[in-house]
C-alpha cells in the first residue's frame, strides 16, 4: 500500500472522528465532555500527527508538505476551538 494511500485514510479517518465529535457536542448525551474530548484529541493527534509526519519523511524541495503541514495545524487548532466554543455554549 502507498504511503500516500495511508495517510489519505488516515485523515478521512481523523476527519470522521471530527464529526462524531460534533455529534457529541450537538446531541449530548450522557458522557459526552469526555468522549468528545478523547474524540478531538484522537483527531488532532491524527490529523496533526499525520500531516508532520509526511512533511518529515517525504520533504520536497518547494516545501509545500511543510507549509501543508503548518496550514493543518491552524485548521486543526480553529476547529477544536471551534468545537470548544460550541460545547461551552
């Protein structure tokens, strides 16, 4: 399997833990802080984790995996606000 390949299902998979998280924040039901919260961690740590990890194995020489990198993490950091934001409402 590419490692292309890997990381694309990987994000799809972080992508998807993101809107089971909302779906925690939106509906609440009973525990839903702390499964929310693990659900945002596992995210970020997917999603963050597999961005820089592919910007430190595969670097180009234009440096745009970096700069993806960087621009995930920003998303990342938004949307967890974002998500918090909503919880605490």
């Amino acid at each position: 399997m590419s490692p292309y390949l890997r990381l694309q299902l990987a994000l799809l998979f972080a992508n998807v833990v993101f809107i089971a998280a909302w779906f925690m924040a939106l509906k609440r039901p009973a525990g839903w802080q702390w499964m929310g919260g693990a659900l945002l961690a596992l995210f970020v740590v997917v999603r963050v984790g597999g961005m820089w990890l592919r910007a430190r194995k595969y670097p180009d020489e234009a440096g745009r995996s970096r700069r993806a990198a960087i621009l995930s993490t920003l998303v990342a950091v938004l949307a967890v606000a974002l998500w918090v934001y909503t919880a605490l409402r």
